[in-house]
C-alpha cells in the first residue's frame, strides 16, 4: 500500500506546502539575454526614439524668444484693436447714455456733453436716423470721434436692441438712492443679455451738501457695489466732468460679447425707402414693398452682400449691392480717406445730382451665390406613396372583393357609396386607431375641469337659494351698507379687469394643483381610460428604457432642417466667419440696398425707433428645434404654463413662440414640466430660426394691456430636432382590502375593459412598493394587485403613463413694440412691475 502511494505521488507531482522557503533570484547586473527580451516583449517592436531634431524641440534660449514674441504680437492686437475704436480707421465709438432712475434726466447729460467746454466739437446733429436725441462728436484733443445715442428706458425692445450693438453704456444715477425699481428691472435685462463696456455717472452731485457729500458719496458707492463691483463714479456737473468721461469712455477696454463678435452688426444713420414699380420686386411687385436703404458704418466682422441680413422684430432680407459713400463724421476733414473696396468686389462710380460727392458701388449681388430666403424645407405630399401596387397587393385586393361582408344600405345606394358609410363596430375599432393631436388632449382636459367645476357649482345652488329665503332681512342691511360706503369700491373695481383676475386664479390653482399632486389626473368616468390614453404609454424605468426619437413624428417635423452634427457644423462656421477677409471691412461708412422690405420698417423708423441690421450666418434663416436654458426671474411670480405664447429675445433675433418647458438632466429622456418651475434650471424647447452658440435669451410674456413682463433669462442650449421630451400623466387608486403583498384597488378605473389593458403597466406607491395588476374583479372597476412587500392602508397605488410632446408652431418674427410704462409725478408706476 505504500509504494502504491508513493507511486501515485510521483506521477502527480509534488506539491510544496506553505511554509516553503522562497529564495530572492540573483542579480545579475540587470542583463538579460536576447531570448528572455523576446519573451517579454512577445513579439511587440518598441517606438524608435526620435532624436531633438526630429521632433523639432528648440533650444531654452529659443523656447524664450518665442513666447515673448507671442506676447508681444497678441499685446500689439489687442492695443491696435483698442486704438482703433473711434478713431479715423475705425467706426466712430457708439455711446448710449441711459437714465435709470425717473429724478434724472439723460438729455441734460447729452447737453452737457456736446458743450463747447467738454472739448468736442458736435460734427453731425440727430445723427441716428428717427432718434432725435443722438449725435455726432468729435474730439481733436483724443484724437477720436464718438456717436451719442439717449434712448428712453420705457421702450424696453429699442434699449436692448441697441445695447446689443454699442461699445459703452453709460448709465445715469440719482447721488441719493441711485436707481428705482425700474432702472433695477433694466438692469436685470441688460445684464441677462449681455453688458458691454460700461461708465457710472452721478448727476446732481453738486446740489447736496458740502459737508454730506463724502456720507453721499460713499452711500451711493455701496449701492452700486452690488451690480457693479469695483466701478468708478464720475460726477457730471460740469463741462470739465464732462471731459473726463469722455476720455474714461476712449480709453477703458472693451468687453467682447461673443454672439456679436462673430457677426457684423450697424445701427443705421440714414434711412430711406423706395416703393416697388409693379414691373419689379418679388411677385411682380406686392404692394407694401420696396427697396430700402440704409447707411450706417460697419462693425464686427466684414459684411458680404451675398449674405442675409436681419432686422429684428420684422425678418430677413436680401441685399442687392452695397455702396461707399462719403463719410459724414469725418476725423480730419483735410485726410479723409474714402472706403476701399475689398477684395473682388466690383467699384463702380454713380454721379448723384445736386453738390453731392459721388458714390461708389463696392459690390453687388450675385443671384446665383445669394443666401435663399427658405426657412422651412419643402414637403412633398407624395413622398414615400406607391405609383402602382405590386402583384402581392393586387391579389390581396382580390380576395378583399371575395370576402366582401354584406351590410344593409338605403335603397338606390351604389357599390361606391356603400364602401362610404361606416358600421357601428367599425367606428369603435377606427377610434383607437385614430392619433389626437397633444392640443386635442389639452383641450380635453381643460373640458373635463370646466365640466366638474360647473358640477360643484350646481350642487352649491340649491343651498344659496336656501340661505337666500332664510336670511332676507341681513342681505336688506347689507344692501343698505353697500350704498352707504359709497363709490369708493366702484372706482377700484374699474381698475380691475374681471376677465383676466378670472384667468389668473384659474392658472393659480392648477400651479398650486401640480404642486401638490405632481402629474395626478383623474380618469374619466363617461369614456373609456383605453381610448381617452391611446397614446400613452408605461416604462419600466425612465431612465434606461428605450424611446425611439424617429418614432411618430409630427407633421411639423416635415418643415424643419436638421444636423447630422450641429457642433462640427456651428465650429466649421465660426472659423470660417473669423477668417473672412472680403466684403465691407470693419470702419467703413456704408450705404446696403436692402429688397423686398415692407413698408412697416419705414414708420417705426419715422416713428423714432432706432434701426439695426445684423448679418446672418449661413443656415441661421432655417427653422429647426431649439433649446434655451433658462432660469424664472425673482421679480416675476405669477404661473407661466407650458405652450403659453411669449416673446423672445435670443441674440439679435426677437420673435414670439410657444414653448414646451422641460427638465434639465443629462439622459436620454427629459419629464416636461406642466409650468416654468421658479427654483430650478429649466429647458425651453421651441420651433425657432437656427442661432449659433453662444447667445443670451430673455423671455417676456405680453400683458392684456400690451406691457411685457421679464419671465426668465437664459442663454441657448443646442438645436436638436431628437430630444425627446416626454409628458407623464398619473392614475391614482386606492387599496380597498389589503392581504400582505396583495391588495383590492378600486377609482383607479371603472370598467373592466381599462384593467385589461392596462395590465402590463407596472404600479408603484407613494411610500416606495412596487407592483402589478394581476386580475380585474367585477365590472365597477376592482381590479387585485399583487406588491412586492407589505402594503399599508394609508398608501396610495399610482400608474405612470407617457407620452412624447412638442412644441406649438406659432412662431411669428414681427413683433410690436410694447406699451411705454405708466409714469406718474413720483416716477413708474410700481403696481405695473408686480414687484416691491
């Protein structure tokens, strides 16, 4: 037996114990032979090391010279572009003095800076065309020239839109409280869009006190602090504090913004309008059209004549050329230089008559190089239809004949007519296949909360009629205090407009409804769950189950354009952008033709409305799918609900849309929200020309009087057409008898026929359990449910459902211009900011 053992020992081996000595291996100098290297590399080739030349490395000394070369060529950048501002090369410096308190007056700050004492000599009156507060300056002793512009801050759409494009705001304070509540809500819009350079100037600081200027002095600083830290306050009471901002305005450096940078922008100086003959223009000359032209100098990029220019609040347009006449606001009169024309640009001369200096065409447009004005794309209506059935469809058609049913139709009815009218049967089955529209749904449920309102309120009628004959005598005593208190209540009550305190505590009480019960719904008891929800779903994880994007898309998805790539595409423009050199340069004082422009242009220009052009980027004319990210403005509290009309400013663009609110997550699935939530980000999707990145959005909602309140600020997300943005609805039931892990759950239905087709659907509960239907019981709606634990009395069972939802197509570019502010002795009128 033992030399058995032994024999199998060594046939399997011996095995060493745990408490085997293991000796270090021996150095050998680090040496390994070639075989063990080919071993260890296992046939891998290591990288040929490059030596310094090859890989182009330079010396410590060079390295140095280098970088200080690079430094020294982005400071001289950054000084030539500095110094170019205002001076003979560039366009003259853009100043708009805004007043932000109502004790101030920005005309006396204009007055006071144009004076023959403040060094300037005025070169150019009402220089902004329809703004008669605007003027030209030029300062020999700078060495620069400036455009002055004073803009009344009741207009809110003139202020942003010229904010957008100037080079310097200078706002106007009150030395003792600094600016009211409206000049705060400017603010709020100003900084929300983008603030350039700007200057804080104190007017009246000569009438305090001498011994409390310093206490003055210091108050109003700490005020300002707070939205403008570190800034300087310049006094503005005399001409020689008028000096001094002038040369603060020449010398302090610009802060870019990055969605004008990008595009060339002009604040137009010299308007007019020529009416299409009826041989010209689009369609043989519509009427309200014409040619309009608009002289103005050219900032930001270089502007190309085969590019789209926009206006805001009134559309896109086509240029047909662009001229170079003489500039009106010239440094030195004697050196003036005209404009040179760019590169490949056509210079022609056009004799104009009278003393005026001959105009040169710079360039003109070409037809077949010329950005469309298409922004929806094309739809075919046939697209995808068959010319001619195949033999299976035929034959199928065939036997359909064959198995023709027969049904009884009036008398005379031919074989055409009887295939048109519809059986009974037919017409259940054929409404759940039919697809409601998501305002069809809106609709439906506004309905039923009309209908169980006016439920509530029919119960309460027999009861007032009631308490009516009981107390007659009280309501006689209160008829008489009535008259007694007089007109007083009469003349607050015609203040009020009953229809919109109606509308508002209506949206009050479904903002407070989701509130509290988030997505909660009640199913209808006179139709069927099944087909009132046909186009909901259940998901058994929002987060990980799948939803097809090109699933059932809308018919409005037909109309838009979409990228394969919208970042490569948005990076491939931008660097093209910033590397144009052609087209009218930056500085140069212009005349555009612009075509086909409504006449309505003309009066808000008459009407003293300041007009700005913006030159497009390729595809930004296109319609398409756009997420803003915004977040609600403290000042603003009252319900703003999902696809309500409001106005947008989105860059230089101004439009009106109906949005659909949506959470901000990094999934592949967003929950829309049924209101614009006030303490978190929100995403506004929206059907909406495409804008490159980066661009700040405001969202304003129109009053029934016309003023416009802030809602929220934001700034542009993405345009992605494939986000899918999901509606939840929620059905609650409620356990009747409890068994452990089984329950009766009864009002969640009230028919048999919804538990069956429902029964896929999994259940969840407030307080965590999740389920299962797993039978229907009678006919009333009972339905047994199985859970995965223990299931308590108090709890509530709840049934998600989804469905995909999109945006309102009611874009609209023409916006009007809001009603001015009620201004009173004392200044605004604070009831209209709805805000302390």
């Amino acid at each position: 037996m033992w030399k058995m053992a032994a024999n199998e020992e060594k046939q399997q081996g011996h095995r060493p114990g745990i408490y085997k000595q293991k000796n270090k291996g021996h150095k050998h100098g680090k040496h390994r032979t070639k075989g063990e290297l080919e071993r260890e590399n296992k046939g891998r080739v290591s990288v040929t090391a490059l030596t310094k030349k090859q890989r182009k490395e330079q010396k410590k000394m060079d390295r140095r010279h280098k970088a200080s070369q690079l430094r020294r060529n982005k400071k001289d950048m950054v000084l030539t572009e500095k110094r170019r501002l205002g001076s003979r090369d560039g366009p003259p410096h853009l100043v708009v003095v805004v007043s932000l308190h109502a004790g101030v007056d920005a005309g006396v700050t204009t007055k006071l800076l144009r004076g023959e004492g403040a060094g300037g000599v005025v070169h150019q009156e009402r220089c902004i065309g329809g703004v008669s507060d605007s003027f030209g300056l030029i300062v020999p002793r700078f060495k620069q020239r400036f455009t002055f512009l004073s803009l009344s801050t009741a207009d809110m759409h003139s202020l942003l839109d010229v904010a957008k494009i100037a080079d310097s705001l200078v706002f106007v304070l009150d030395p003792t409280e600094g600016w009211d509540g409206y000049g705060d809500y400017c603010l709020s819009c100003l900084f929300a869009q983008g603030l350039p350079t700007y200057a804080l100037a104190c007017q009246g600081v000569s009438d305090v006190q001498v011994k409390k200027r310093v206490e003055s002095r210091r108050a109003l600083a700490k005020i300002t602090e707070v939205r403008f830290p570190d800034a300087r306050l310049f006094p503005l009471d005399s001409e020689q504090d008028g000096t001094l901002l002038l040369r603060h305005l020449g010398s302090q450096r610009q802060r870019k913004l990055g969605f004008r940078s990008r595009r060339s922008h002009l604040l137009a100086q010299q308007v007019t309008f020529t009416p299409n003959s009826p041989a010209e223009g689009t369609g043989g000359g519509p009427t309200g059209l014409g040619t309009l032209c608009v002289s103005g100098y050219v900032r930001g990029r270089p502007l190309q004549v085969d590019r789209l220019v926009h206006i805001p609040g009134h559309g896109d347009f086509q240029l047909s050329q662009i001229d170079a006449p003489s500039d009106p606001l010239p440094l030195n009169v004697t050196m003036a230089r005209p404009a040179k024309p760019g590169k490949g640009a056509d210079v022609d001369m056009v004799e104009r008559g009278g003393d005026e200096a001959p105009v040169r065409m710079l360039m003109k447009a070409d037809p077949s190089c010329r950005e469309s004005l298409q922004t929806e794309a094309e739809v075919d209506p046939m697209d995808g239809e068959q010319t001619w059935p195949t033999e299976t469809e035929l034959l199928e058609a065939e036997e359909a004949r064959k198995n023709k049913r027969v049904m009884k139709v009036p008398k005379g009815t031919s074989d055409y007519q009887a295939t048109w009218i519809v059986d009974e049967d037919e017409e259940e089955n054929g409404d759940l296949d039919e697809e409601s529209s998501d305002d069809d749904d809106d609709m439906m449920d506004e309905a039923m909360d009309r209908d169980e309102e006016e439920e509530e309120g029919n119960s309460q009628e027999p009861g007032s009629c009631c308490a009516s004959e009981d107390d007659g005598e009280d309501e006689e005593e209160e008829e008489v205090c009535s008259t007694e208190r007089g007109g007083a209540d009469q003349r607050y009550d015609e203040h009020i407009d009953e229809a919109a305190e109606e509308e508002g505590l209506k949206r009050y009480r479904e903002a407070r409804s989701n509130e509290m019960f988030p997505d909660e719904v009640d199913t209808p008891r006179d139709s069927k769950a099944r087909i009132r929800y046909q186009r909901y779903r259940g998901l058994k994880s929002f987060r990980s189950s799948p939803w097809d994007s090109m699933e059932n898309l809308p018919l409005n998805y037909s109309r838009i354009f979409q990228f394969q790539s919208f970042e490569r595409t948005r990076h491939r423009i931008l660097a093209e952008a910033a590397a144009e050199e052609e087209g009218a340069m930056d500085g140069w004082y212009v005349t555009l033709h612009i075509i086909d422009v409504p006449v309505s242009v003309m009066e808000s220009v008459q009407s003293g409305k300041p007009l700005v052009l913006v030159s497009l980027l390729p595809h930004e004319q296109k319609m398409s799918v756009m997420h803003v990210l915004v977040r609600r403005h403290p000042s603003n509290t009252e319900p703003i609900k999902s696809k309500e009309e409001l106005v947008f400013h989105c860059g230089f663009r101004r439009f009106r849309a109906s949005p659909v609110f949506s959470q901000h997550t990094s999934a592949d699935k967003h929950k829309m929200e049924r209101f614009l939530q006030p303490d978190a980000p929100t995403v506004v999707s929206v059907y909406a020309p495409i804008t490159f990145l980066p661009a700040g959005v405001l969202l304003f909602k129109q009053r029934s009087d016309g003023i416009q309140d802030l809602v929220a600020t934001g700034s542009l997300l993405s345009c992605d057409p494939q986000r899918v943005v999901l509606k939840r609805i929620v059905l609650s039931g409620h356990p009747f008898k409890i068994n452990r892990r089984s329950a009766v759950v009864r009002y969640m239905f009230f028919n048999r026929d919804d538990i069956t087709w429902f029964k896929p659907v999994e259940l969840r509960t407030k307080w965590g359990r999740r389920g299962h239907i797993k039978e229907g019981l009678g006919t009333h709606g009972h339905m047994k449910c199985v859970f995965d634990n223990q299931l308590r009395s108090q709890d509530t069972v709840l049934m998600n459902l989804y469905k995909r939802v999109y945006p309102r197509w009611t874009y609209d570019p023409y916006v009007p211009m809001p009603l001015p502010w009620v201004k009173r002795e004392g200044g605004v009128e604070m009831d209209d900011l709805d805000m302390e």
